[in-house]
C-alpha cells in the first residue's frame, strides 16, 4: 500500500488519512516537513496559535536496514526563533512510522478548552482521548506509564512540564529502543505541541510490516554494505564517537581555542579536562555504565552512552558534547557528576539543553547565580521544572532572559542559542549560525568538519576565506542528509570517503525505484533551503537578521580572534 | 548666539558643543531627534549597547510664548520595538534647553563599569559627576533631592527604579512646573538612559536669556495670538479637555463601543461610569483638587489635573485617560482611587503606564491574578519596583510577558502595547497601529479626531473605506506637529479651524525668518516618516510587522466588528 499523511486536527479532535499529493511523493524528513509547513502554514502566524502545524516525518530511508538511518523530522514555525523549523532526532518513532506507511503525521488546529490530549496512532489512523493523569508528569513517568500499560514495544512522542507551559525552550522527547529519551531538541517545538494540547503520542505499529518495502533488494543490501563500511572505517564516525561520544570534541575544540568559556569571554576552559570525553569514558569504565549506545536501532557509530553514578546506577544517556560545552565551559562548572544529573533534569522536563544551559549562563551574566555555582544551576533548572516566575523566564530561552534583565551579552541568532563552538575562533560556524534559515544551529551546516577535524579537506578556521562557501556547501548536503532520515554525523564519511554518497543515493534508488544522481541530492538540498529562506522572508526576516550579536567584536583570547565579516560578504551566503 | 548641540560620550565620559549643521538647522522635535538617529545610530546595533544614541530635542517653537509649544522629544534606537522611536513630553525642560540655545542634547557611549552618573547642563557645557546616593530611588525622590538642593528652577529629566535595570518598559521622567512628573513614556528610552548610567539630568539656565530670540517680534505675536484663539475656540482643546483632562474618552469611547474590555474581549466595559472623566471631575472637585492642570507654562488647555485622595492629599496628576482605560476597562478594575495610587506608583518607578497597565492585563489573561482585582495590581506594581523575578517579567512588557507564559492573546504591535481604542471598531486607529514607525501607538495617527470626535470631518470608523488615507494624513501632519515642539492636541484645531495651521507657519516663519509654507511644514512631516520608515527597514522590519495580532481575527461586541483589512491594503499605506 502507498504511504499516506495521517491528519489530526486538534480543533475539532477529527483525523483524516490523505494520498500523499505527488509533489511530496519524492520528499522525507526535513524536505517534507519543511514542504507542508512552507505550503500550508502562513508565515505571519502566531506559533502557539491555532494556525500553526506541527508536522512529523520519518527520512526517506527510516525502516530500511540502512546504518543509522532512524531519525525523525519534527518541522513548525518555531516560537523560538519565528523562523520555519526542523528539528531531527533517533528514537524508535522514525522506523515504525516508516513500517506503518505513514509519510507524515501532521497537527492542526487548536482545542479550545484547557483540557491535555493523548493521541494513539496505529495503522488504521489516530485515537484522540482526554489525558489527565499524566498532566504535570515529566517526559520519564510518561514512558514509564506508557511500558507499564503493556506499551514498551509502541513508539513514544511525550513533552514535559516545560512543553504544556508552552515554553520557549521546550522540547519534544522520543523514546528510544531502551526506554530511554532523544530529544526533538530545538526551537520550542515542545511549546507547539502544548498549544496544541497533546501531551503524547503513542506509535503502535501492531501489524505493520517489520521493515519498508524495497524496489531492488539486492541492490539495496550492497550498497547499505557499501555504505556502512564507509561509516566503520572513517575515524570519527567508526571510532571517535563510540569511545567518547561526541564529548570527546571538549578537548579537541579547547584545544583549537574555540570552546566558549564563560558566556563566551574566552576559548578555553582551564578545567577542560575534567568535563572531557576522555574523562566521561574513563568513569563509565570504571563504574560499569556503558561507553557505546545507539539512539536508534542500526546505529553503527553508537556515540550516544549510559552514564552512571559511583553507585552504578543510571543517570544520563545522549549526554552530549553541546550540553556538556554549555553547563561547563559556558557556565564553568566541572563537575561530569552534577552535568550528568542536570542533563536527566533536563530531559525529564523537556527543555532543549542548549538553549536551557546557554540561558543559565546568560542568568550568571545577570547575577542570579555566580559562574562555577553547580548547585545553583540545579536549583535554577528546578525553578524551571516547578514553573515559579524565575523558571518561567529561564524556561524562556537565553534571548528572554537576556530582555528580561536588560543584558547586551546574550549568545544568540534569531534568538535561538549559539552552540559551542565560537564564531570568532571558527569563521565557518559564525557564518552557519548567521546565515542558516533556523536560528543559530551548529548541525544545519557543521564546518567543525572541515575547520577543526579536516574532513573532506581543510580551510583554516581563523581566515574568513573560503567560509562562505564551505557554510553554504555543508548546509546544503545537510539539508539533503536531514531528508533521508540519516544521522547528520554520517558526513564525516561522506566528506571523506568517495564510496559513501554515492551508496546513499543507490539505496534511494534501490528503495523507490527511482534513478536519481548524486546532482539530484544536492539539488533537493538547494530546494529544501530555498523553500526554508523563502518562508522566513514572508515570515518577516531580511538579511538584517543573519547577524552575530555586536559583543563579537570583542576579542576573544587565545588568538584575540573577532568577528570580522562585513554585512556584504554574509549576505553572499544566498546567492545560488 | 547661534544654537548649539551638546554632546556627551558616556564611554569616556567627555563632553563635545558643536555646531548645528546645516542639514538639522531647519529641524527639532522628532524631525531632529530621529535625523540624529538615522545618521548616527547603525540600525541593527544593540538598542542597550554602547551604540546606540539617546537624543533629547526641544520642538521649533519650544521657549517661545506661542500656546501649547513645550514638548521635549526623545529618540533612540527602542529596546522595546527595535525601531527608531521618538516620545514627547511636557515639563520644563523642553523651554529649558530652547532658551540655553541647546538645539539637541545627545548621549552615546556606555560606561565599563556598574556606577551611575548623574549630568548638569548649563549653558557652558555638562557635568559628568559619580553618583550613587540617588540610585535605587523612585523618581520623586530625585525630584525632592533637587529641590532640597536649591534646583526648583532647574529641569529635571530622570529614570527610576525600571530604567536603572533597563527594564523595556521603563520611561524618562520630566519635571513639570510644580515638581511633578510628566513621562517620555513610550519605547522603554527609560532603558537606553540607564544603560548610558545616567540616573539623571539636571538643567541650570542659569544666565540664559527668558524667551528665545524672535526674527519678527510683531509678527510672532499676531500669529501666536491667532493660533491661541484657535485652541481656546475650539470644543475639545477649549473645553471638554480641560474640564474632564483626557479621560472624557471613557465614555464617548464606551458609547461607540470601541474601548477594549477584559483584553480586547469587548468593546464596552458595564463600570465605564466609576472611571470617567465626569466622575473624577466630581471627585476632585468634591475633594478640593484641581480639575485643571498644565504640563508645561504657556499650556491654554489644562488637560492634566491635581487628583487627591478622600483627605484632599495629593495622589497624582497627568492622570490620563490611556492608564485609565488600561487599568480600568482592560484589567475590570473600576475604582479610580486605586487607579489613581497605581498611577503614581508608576511614575514614580518609572514605567509607562500605558505598557504597564496592558502588561498587567495580559498577566491576567495568563492567570497570574484575576481580571478586576486592584489590590493584586498593585502588589503586581510593588513586584516591578522590587524587582522580584516576576516584577522583571511584567516590567518587561506586553510582549515579553506573553511569551514568558506562552499566550496568543497578546495585545503589542512590534511588541508595544496597543493602547486604548480597539482596532477593529475604529479601523483607522487599527491602521496607525500597523504602519507607524513606532510600535503600535495612538499618538502617531490619531484617527479617533476623524473616526469618532468628528474633527476634521468623519471616516466611519466600522467601514474599512478612507481609513489608509486618514491615518496617513494624520501621521504626516503628527509627523510635522512633533517636530514644533505644540502639542498634539492642537491637531483638533487644526482640523476643524483655517486660521490655525497657517498661524503655525507663520509663527515658524516669524521666530526664524524663513519663509515656509503649509506645503512645506506637510513635506517635514512627509520626510520625517520616511527616515524613520528608511531606519526600521535597515533594522530589519518589512510590511510582515505591520500586522496585528491574529486574535484581532475574532468579532469584538457589541459591533461583531472584525479585523478584515487584506495585507495589500495595509501596505498601500506606504504608497506616498
């Protein structure tokens, strides 16, 4: 049976199940979320409104056997930044979408009353029912009850407390095969699906086929060899990131200078070393957690860990390079222990930990708490979790917080928070996170490949040559990869490697029956951009918006690097 | 002596008097104010940074005996819009700074550190001195301490508790002629003076001449004498102003069904009578107030007041209709006395009254407090003062407030508060709301002369026909108005009496020996609006922000009007 759009309007509590319109037909992940948001939500909306949609969509290779192409698309009009936005993450949700047929669940519409929804998606449609015991709960008693009921098989979409209060910095939480949360991390996606009252979204796939069908079989399982050989033998992707997870880049980009140490007054953190991924790997080891995880299943690179306490109990997993950067270089805190503890809060409550962990050192430069203060960081991550008046505004993101006490040194494009790697130091990312249609975001466009971990070549990070085009080239490849439900760190090897491209288009083709080239990727890159850009224009945004903060021009130590882009040369980025 | 403009560098803190240059000589008010802005201040810059500019500026007529001509205009870059902003005020200081030949006073820079400052300008140039015995003071405090010192003559302008933690929407405060407090209120400018660390101004004219000089004697007085007539004949500027001050409106606006009740719920409040105009009247005269009150020497029409409480000890004054409406109709509170406390508390934190009372409205609507409850408001007001985590938040503003707590139904156009005239039952005042440079205010537009008092003709306000043209005349001419330094409300006499606005050209022509015409006073206006207009587009706002709020899409009682202009037709605005 072809795949369909499941579409559930939360206005009236109806659903319908449509074809997908032929345009579509070729488009997954972010190229379909991004399309039906582009062609179906007016750009002026209000976010929280009841014209804004909510869109979910597996990649165009999820349910495959392909290496880890599990992850899912989330796409809205973000009350974050008020720009379109996707967000992408692993879980189980993308592959039992992808088995169930369904191309796309879409959310409109708004209920009226106060009252909190749940929605149960099988492959006969959508049931609608009132939820009120889990109301309040944080995203882990809503797994927790979901296993309990006989559901651990069933995919999970939950928000916490933070996504029912609608705010900025909420998130939305996928369950992953262990009963263990990924994040739909960025932009307030979580606030959309509060404004629209759905708690959660159980995925029964009971009676879905147990992978997608595949046009050529075996053309698929040589090139998914193919293709997974590129990913084991590449040094990041194959080893890197399994030993250490993606903190092992603590060192490395300290190392650099570019690791943004206090709200970004330097790029390095004298205490680098004990927030490291070495340092993380060397205590899991020790305590018998786990140093490999995969987020999703057919996961070869397994960055993801279970980290546990001196007891052996588990306390985080997906614990993250970014997440890691903000609470200790940014907010100067080195205590793994206590990052770890806040990284579980987080996830519980459902706030993307980049922009909450940013915001609390935004809080430090207003004084609410002293840089280094680990327990008041915890104290002010409950205020958030209880929804005081403090907590509301930390809930807020960094950019409300910094309006709130009048601050000018506040780290963010479009008011989304700039992630870990400082534009100073590193001209490539300054660019992505001026110029990529999402708000500042390190994966729309990661230059760190190229600047700092020479993959796919070298442009010197401290120049300004050349950043424009690596930014503008690795964002559309990126706009591509986040299309076909593949994980963003396969670029390492695609960058690298000449076998891996061409492998994920000959699984594409082998999968739809199509005969698409390695030209026609790029090219659904460049229209999935365009369409992005085109959204936000209408939305309000000039190239006025693609600016870094002014306190950039500030030197920033070890190489007193600033930013130094003329508006001109920025804007360049959109000319193809 | 020719006049002069005095500069000071709040980074360094120097002081520079330079020679007006030919380009600003034929302007003041706002025309100066935002051509200083537009020439000096980068549009995307931070509006708390050290790159902004804060520019005071008497009006073309301000020092001279024409009536009502001693507005001070303020403009910046405003925290709280991110467009170019221009306030006026009554007070002193607008007379002040004419007579001393001060064509405009600007602040730039920022100091490193956390201290405040305190100026003094004389005709020799400014004092930068340390200060620190005032900071934390409300502004009647400030204006006590000068008065002890032996500065009653001395103009005063000052921030309170709001701007010193460059809360969005804190106002400049101006001394007016018994002590009081008149308000730069709108745009939160309050804030751009604090981040300069600027606690206050004092101006010593000491030695300055009484009146500024006039090119022809004779023919000032003639026209001066016209234009009082004009005012004094005419029945808003003559008459009902004075007798009820502003908040006459509350039930000629109830009446037509436009005043917007419980946030924008409807357009009639059942209480409307215990906050009129005719019930303070009575009040004040019963208790032995004044009904009449200037806020400047040279006013004829006495729309301020003295309003004392039960005992006959003064509260406040300057008691206006737009805080009436917004604590009154807006948040269900219906007891003037508390209104008239409210009132004062916000002066004297320093607050615009008009973002504060919506601000407290939409924290109603988010639950924080009940709509109709006056002592929760003013526990609310005390929270802003103390500057307690949700104080922050509201005295942050509409905007910010609503998305702290993640509503819709937020009542801002480029995030300032709509004021007190529903958009959908009077549309001309809808359209103002869209398209002035400003943020949604009434001043800049003042349809309601046309749409409902029936000045200068009548545009039904209901139908959507006329209503672009109206409100393009009248920000034009309001455009031009501010620019002399007369206050606003003259525009009623202007509309309705031919003499008027020739008497004003002539009173130009008389006090600087040109030779304008009516023609040409239209073109400042014309040329005032497209530099503002030319700076928010370099800042990075598009006909996308001259929208407002989707809520507006719901009918308004007891008309079922709705907002139904097309985006087109909005924009047609701009076609001039």
């Amino acid at each position: 049976m072809a795949d369909r759009i499941f579409r559930v309007n939360m206005g009236d509590l109806s659903v319908k199940i449509e074809d997908v319109p032929e345009a579509w037909q070729g488009l997954g992940g972010r190229a379909l979320t991004s399309a039906i948001v582009a062609a179906e939500v007016k750009p002026t909306c209000h976010p929280l409104g009841k014209y804004n949609k909510l869109v979910f969509a597996p990649g165009l290779l999820s349910g495959t056997r392909a290496a880890n192409s599990g992850r899912l698309s989330a796409g809205a009009k973000s009350p974050l930044t008020g720009t379109i936005k996707e967000c992408n993450a692993g879980g189980t949700a993308a592959q039992l979408f992808a088995r169930m047929g369904i191309k796309a669940l879409i959310l409109e519409g708004m209920p009226a009353g106060d009252g909190f929804y749940a929605l149960k998606v099988t492959t006969d449609g959508v049931e609608i029912k009132p939820e009120t015991e889990l109301v309040g709960a944080g995203n882990f008693a809503v797994i927790e009850a979901l296993e309990k009921s006989g559901g651990k098989d069933c995919g999970l979409l939950t928000i916490g407390q933070a996504g029912e209060r609608r705010q900025l910095a909420a998130n939305i939480s996928v369950k992953d095969p262990d009963g263990k949360l990924r994040s739909l991390g960025r932009g307030g996606l979580g606030a959309v699906m509060g404004a629209k009252k759905v708690k959660y979204i159980v995925i029964d796939a009971a009676g879905a086929p147990k992978t997608v069908p595949l046009v050529d079989e075996e053309k698929f399982k040589a090139a998914a060899k193919t293709f997974a050989r590129a990913l084991l033998d590449h040094p990041v992707c194959g080893s890197a990131l399994g030993e250490y997870g993606t903190d092992v880049l603590i060192n490395i980009v300290n190392e650099v200078g570019a690791l943004p140490t206090r709200n970004f007054r330097s790029g390095q953190f004298d205490q680098h070393e004990m927030i490291s991924g070495e340092k993380m790997a060397a205590m899991i080891k020790e305590r018998g957690g786990k140093t490999k995880h995969g987020c999703h299943a057919g996961c070869v690179m397994q960055c993801s860990q279970v980290f546990v306490d001196r007891d052996g109990n588990y306390v985080t997993s997906g614990f993250e390079y970014e997440t890691i950067w903000a609470m200790g270089a940014h907010c100067c805190i080195d205590d793994l222990d206590l990052l770890a503890q806040a990284d579980s809060i987080m996830d519980d409550i459902g706030v993307d930990s980049i922009e909450m962990s940013v915001t609390i050192g935004v809080a430090m430069e207003a004084g609410i708490i002293e840089f280094g203060d680990g327990p008041g960081l915890l104290r002010l991550l409950n205020e958030v979790k209880e929804g005081t008046p403090l907590g509301r505004i930390l809930g807020s993101g960094a950019a409300v917080t910094g309006k709130v006490y009048g601050l000018t040194r506040v780290p963010v494009v479009k008011n989304q928070a700039i992630p870990a790697y400082d534009p100073r130091s590193v001209k490539g990312i300054g660019i992505t996170y001026c110029t990529t249609t999402m708000g500042a975001d390190h994966t729309a466009g990661y230059t760190i490949a190229t600047n700092i971990l020479k993959c796919g070549g070298f442009v010197d990070p401290l120049s300004k040559e050349g950043q424009v085009e690596l930014s503008r080239n690795l964002q559309i490849a990126t706009a591509a990869v986040d299309s076909t439900g593949l994980c963003i760190f396969v670029a390492f090897a695609v960058l690298d490697n000449e076998a891996a491209l061409p492998a994920v288009v000959d699984m594409l083709n082998a999968r739809f029956g199509t005969s698409l080239t390695v030209d026609d990727v790029t090219a659904l890159g460049t229209q999935v951009l365009k369409t992005e850009h085109a959204f936000n224009q209408a939305a309000g945004f000039t190239n006025a918006h693609d600016r870094l903060p002014e306190f950039f021009e500030e030197p920033v130590p070890p190489h007193n690097a600033v930013w130094d882009f003329s508006d001109e040369e920025i804007d360049a980025f959109w000319n193809f």
